[in-house]
C-alpha cells in the first residue's frame, strides 16, 4: 500500500477525526500537503516555503503508526519534527522533542478578580510584549507579529508596564479559537493574574465560536495545569513531537 502525497483539503482531513486540536488548526477550505487512510490524517505544519518540513498526524495510534511508518517509507529524508498522539510508535525518530497536551473549554470560565484588571494591548508587532514573554516565557508559541494572533490582552502595574499577558489565535478559516503565550512577569506571580488573562481571552474566544476554545501546554507543566483546571479546561489530547536527525 503507498500512501503518496497530495493536495488535500481541509475538509478531506476534517472528515476523517474529530481531532479538536485539529479543527483548530486548519479549516475545510485549507489546502496542503497531506496523506490519509482508514483511522488517520497527517498533514503540514511546517513553513510555506516547506510545508511539510514539520509534519501532525492525528487518529487512532495504531493506525496513526501505520500511516507514518508507509509515509517515512515513502519520503527520501524524514521532516524535521512530526507530532503524533501520545504512544504512538514511531521508528527512527531521534528524540521526543515535547510531550505536550490539549486543553479545551466547553462554557464560561468563572469570574474572576482579576478579569477587571484586563485589557487588549494594541500595537502588532509590540515591543512590551515581546520584552514581557523574554522575561517570564521564554519558551512562548506565539510571538507578536503572528498573522494568525487576532488579539493580545494583559495586565499593567500602576506606572503602565505590562506585567501579565497573553493571546488569542485564529487560523484562517479554522473553527476554534486557541489561546497561547500566557505569561506573568516573576515579580507578580501568585496574584492571579494569568488565570485572569486566561479567562478574559476565554470569552472573547467563546462569543466568536461558542463549541470551545482550547489551548497547548506542555505536560511538564502542573502548575499551569492546575490553574487552567480551575478555570473549566480539561485535558482532551496528549501529543508527543518527535524529532529527526535530517543531517
């Protein structure tokens, strides 16, 4: 059986998962590089330059294994990373480069003290947040100037300086909303104040797609996790992101 590459539309992949992490990454009008079979899609997500540089399969694990396995067959050289569900059997990949998980709410958060404190930080690309999450998140996933960010929003001290931030992101044509780059500057931990951001950009994301909203967090990080569970966020896919030696 060969598997080879084609265009696929988003719709194509939709219709074969209910992936959540999925619908919020690509819509039925997406286009790109892609490859399915019976319980599995894989797709591109990687640059546009190279979109299948960085690969995310998503289904059953078993029949996700035997997707890649004919798929890396196929290819001359394997991508860069792939991302696969977690235990997921994956030959020849050199090391899991993130253990990372899905987090998705269904209904309004609780309000909070905090959520008073927020608001929208204008101005893309912002040199105040970038400062911001150099500080306090050095590892963020969404940076300012992401085309796909639709608003960013945080908390000042009394003198103006942005001290808690975070975004909302939209993929073009995507079904659901995704928040990214929580971050609190270290002086102001402990107030609440990400799990008033998180909140804050829950609504917003919840008046413009009612279903959900979700976010990405890596899985070694409890403290976050125990915040965003407060908040109604339950935990729906557990990812691995592998990684290759294409040298």
């Amino acid at each position: 059986m060969t598997v080879g590459t084609r265009l696929c539309t988003g719709a194509e992949i939709l219709a074969v998962t209910d992936d959540l992490w999925t619908r919020s990454v690509i819509g039925p009008s997406w286009s790109g590089p892609g490859w399915l079979m019976p319980g599995a899609a894989c797709y591109g997500t990687g640059t546009a330059e190279e979109p299948d540089g960085c690969l995310t399969a998503v289904g059953d694990p078993h029949a996700v294994a035997d997707l890649v396995r004919l798929l890396l067959a196929e290819r001359a050289e394997p991508p860069y990373l792939l991302t696969v569900p977690r235990g997921t059997q994956v030959e020849g990949a050199e090391t899991a480069a993130a253990q990372w998980e899905v987090l998705s709410l269904h209904h309004a958060p609780p309000l909070l003290p905090a959520e008073g404190q927020v608001v929208p930080v204008a101005g893309e690309p912002s040199a105040e947040i970038t400062a911001l999450l150099t500080a306090a998140s050095p590892e963020h996933s969404v940076r300012p100037g992401a085309p796909d960010v639709e608003l960013w929003a945080g908390v000042r001290d009394t003198n103006g300086a942005l001290i808690c931030g975070g975004a909302m992101v939209r993929k073009p044509g995507a079904a659901l909303c995704s928040l990214a780059s929580i971050a609190t500057a270290p002086a102001y931990r402990g107030q609440g104040l990400a799990a008033g951001v998180t909140a804050w950009l829950a609504r917003q994301a919840l008046e413009r797609e009612p279903s959900g909203c979700l976010l990405a967090l890596d899985s070694a990080n409890h403290g976050a996790k125990r915040v965003y569970e407060r908040l109604g966020f339950r935990t729906v896919r557990e990812f691995s992101t592998l990684e290759f030696d294409v040298w």
